[in-house]
DNA sequence: ACAAAAGTGTTCAGCCTACACCCATGG
DNA sequence: CCATGGGTGTAGGCTGAACACTTTTGT
C-alpha cells in the first residue's frame, strides 16, 4: 500500500483508532538499546496499525518481524496507553510533507489513538533492520541517551525499561539479548545493567547454573588478561 | 443514551472497535465471585466503550463505578482481547430483540471489537449494583460455578481468575475483598482460596504480621467454639 | 472436661549474603 | 611474578517449612 492510499483508505484494511507500537530492545557493548526510526528531525518507536481480519498479537508479531527480519518473535504486552491527547494529526502531517505527498486533512490519523504497547527483547547481531514507507533511517539508541522522539513515544520506552527491570527478577529470560553462547560475566554484566546495581558474582553464578536452564560447553575462549570463562548455551 | 440512539450514532460518542470489560471480582462465604449482568438466558461482563475525549483508564473506572457505585475503584488490568473472530453482530441483535427495539444491521456495534480487559477487587457488601439499559439483572457467581455466557466472556474471567493467582504472591493487596476489618483466620482463608491450596496458619499468621500493613485491634469477636481471634484493619 | 479454634514457639533445612580463596592467562 | 579476571568455597544470617504447644471458648 503506497502512502497515498494508506491515508485516504488505511482505515478500509486497518482498525481505526488503534495502533500497536513495539519497544525493541538489543543489548551491545554492555549498553541496552531501543530500535528508533527517524522521521525528519526526530525519532519514533516501529509500530502500525491492526488489519481488520488479523489477531492483535499477529499484527505485532509481524510489525516486529517487518522491523526486524526475526523469523520467531518473542513479544511481551506493555501497557495501553489510551490518553485522549493522543492525536498526533500535527505529526503526520509534517511525515506527509517529508514523504513529498499531498496532506489529506480528512484522514482517518488524524485522531486520537489508543496504542498498544509491546516490547521485545533480541539480539542486535541477529537483526536486519529495514526501514518504511515514511521512515528515513533506524538506529540503535542507548535507553539513558534517546534522542528527540515524536509523539510520546519516549514515555513509552521508559515504560519498557522499568518493566523489564520488574521482569527479570522473576523470570531469567533474557540471554535473547546475547548470542546462542555467552560466558557468565557476559550475561552477569547484563543482568547488572538492566537492574542498575551491582549483583555479587559468586552468587550470581551459583543461581544461574542451579537452574540447570545452561548447558556448559567445554570449549573456551582466549582473550586479554585473566582466566578464561567457559561458555554456555540454552538448554535446547 | 436510549439505545436505538447508541445503535445508531455510538460511534460519534465512542471509539470505534474497541471496548473495555471489567471483571469484578468478590469473595463471599469463602468462595470468589464475580459481577456478571443478564441478558436473555446468558450472562456477561459489566463492559462499555471508550468516550472519544475519555482517557481508556477513566472509561474502566466510571464503568465500574455505573456498575458497583464504588467510589474509589481499584482497577488492574489484565490483557487484550484481541481475536478477530470477535464480532458479536448476531448477539447484538437478540439483546435488541429482547429490549424490543427494532434491530439495526448498519450498526457500530456489528462489527470487530477488541476488548481491553481489567479486573478489580471489591468488597461485596460495599457495592450497590445496578443494571444498564440492556441488560436485565444482576448477579454473584462463583469463578467455579459460572452461567453460560455470551461472547468470549467466560474465557476473560478465566485469565482473570488466573491472573489474580499469580498476583497475589507478589503483592498482598487481597483486603480489599474483605471488611474494614477482618480477623487472621479470614484473611488466612481468603488466601488459600485464591491459591487454592492449604497454607500453614502458623507463617501466614507472622507473615502478615510482619508486613506491618496491619494493625490490631485490641477488640475481639465472639463466636462459635474456639478461642476469640483478634481484628485487624489496614494501616490507615 | 473436652473438642475446636486461635495464637505462639521451636526446630531444621535451605537459601541469600558477603567475602575469601584458588585457578588461569597476558604482560 | 604480578595484576587481572574467572571459578569455587565457606561462615553467618535470614526466611520458610513443618509441627508442637498453649490459650480461650462453646458445649
């Protein structure tokens, strides 16, 4: 569907009113990061809008898998955030004029929208990023240093930052942020940056490996200094 | 609103495609109940739609209180409904042939909807319940004991019911399902029907205790055969 | 007096915590 | 050989689990 035509007759094929935005989060150089797109001067979240015959979490699988190339997404609901104030009119009209399009003042976005908000955690290696229709470029940002964000989608990204704080200590999902092996002071390291606080590393170690969730592989790896780590995998 | 009115131009009041149910949740003679309304020979969740200046959350909360008339809701929420499948045209048109009013195939309401679901914990007693323009009567059931029900419904309380399970391990935000005040053995009791499963009195008791949310109440009850048990009530 | 209900204690195991200590590697 | 980084061990404390004991009440 051409630019055009999404505006003048998106809501024939989508849901009006309603839009799903995902929070991508990759891991690099002990930095946690969000998958931005810019749109003029500033950036927003990948996000789109829910065809009329497609299931909710579809639509957001196949928004992340448009964004991301990642054949087996694994999303987490959000939040809604469903303010009245959420009309973003005056936005889509300066993407129009970047676009080179004519502005359709009647268009079904130009209203107020509930968005869905989801995030999803991967490996920045594993992704091939792909930018849209009315998208410039993507980029990488570190969570403390975002850039000027369109709409209010920065609300959105602290949203998943505090969540996957909350999240990771009941569940240990979170080596999609690393390659299939890592070492144990790579996946230490992670867990003290998403938390924000030092975590003992003898303790850390004795928990990970007592869930048995690791296989140990009995290779190496050489690098500077000290001693070398063994490396682990996901158990199948 | 009359309803032919709501049939007709809904849509100019609300946002299209996109409802809000609220399981409510009580807990009487020890067993957890939810408000379900009747219509016809099934039942269904309090719910409503989304005023097009209404905030999402204000909508679920003046939804709850049109229903209980609690004047402090206390509301989580709990998941999207997002199947496509979920288009309630025909049983819209029995709930106008049971309001005797004459059916309107064009309607909004004849179409798509995806449901935001919360759920709220509410001291039965406090309530005062009352019904809507369609729907007939009101009524507690039991989450074991659920009527038939129209929509998707039964599975919503299913995730709520759940949902609550999970919950309360994490926070013990339960006494609002009880009285002002309450004795240990009570809220003991309430526990182990929301886990259904049998905790040790002796921890719970210092559990409870050792949160400091309580204070007791140097009143006691009497009662049947045993000792007096102390009230408590939540710190103010 | 007895059974039942409510409150409190006691013991043991397991886990968290905070280190200390031992291994391996590069300079 | 020493600094650095990685793996493992250990002593103390806190918490949870299971159960015993005591107190209070109706019958």
């Amino acid at each position: 569907m051409d630019l055009p035509t999404f505006y003048a007759s998106g809501a024939d094929h989508f849901l009006p009113n309603l839009s799903v935005d995902i929070v991508i989060i990759g891991y690099e150089q002990g930095v946690l990061k969000a998958l931005l797109l810019r749109i003029g001067d500033r950036w927003l979240l990948p996000g789109g809008y829910i065809g009329r015959q497609e299931p909710v979490v579809a639509a957001a699988e196949r928004i992340l898998e448009e964004r991301t190339g990642i054949a087996e997404p694994h999303l987490k609901f959000l939040a809604v955030f469903g303010d009245p104030s959420r009309n973003f009119g005056a936005q889509w009209q300066v993407f129009a004029q970047q676009a080179g399009i004519p502005w359709q003042p009647q268009s079904w976005v130009n209203d107020r929208f509930v968005t869905l908000g989801y995030y999803s955690l991967v490996h920045i290696e594993e992704t091939r990023p792909r930018v849209g229709e009315i998208d410039e470029a993507y980029g990488w940002f570190p969570l403390e240093a975002l850039p000027s964000m369109w709409m209010d989608h920065a609300l959105i990204v602290e949203a998943a930052r505090l969540r996957l704080k909350e999240d990771i200590r009941h569940e240990q999902v979170t080596f999609n942020l690393l390659p299939d092996t890592f070492t144990m002071p790579e996946l230490h390291q992670l867990h003290q940056t998403i938390l924000q606080e030092p975590l003992d590393r003898s303790r850390f170690q004795k928990k990970m490996l007592a869930t048995g969730l690791f296989e140990r592989l009995p290779q190496r790896r050489k690098d500077s200094p000290g001693r070398n780590p063994y490396q682990y995998r996901v158990k199948h």
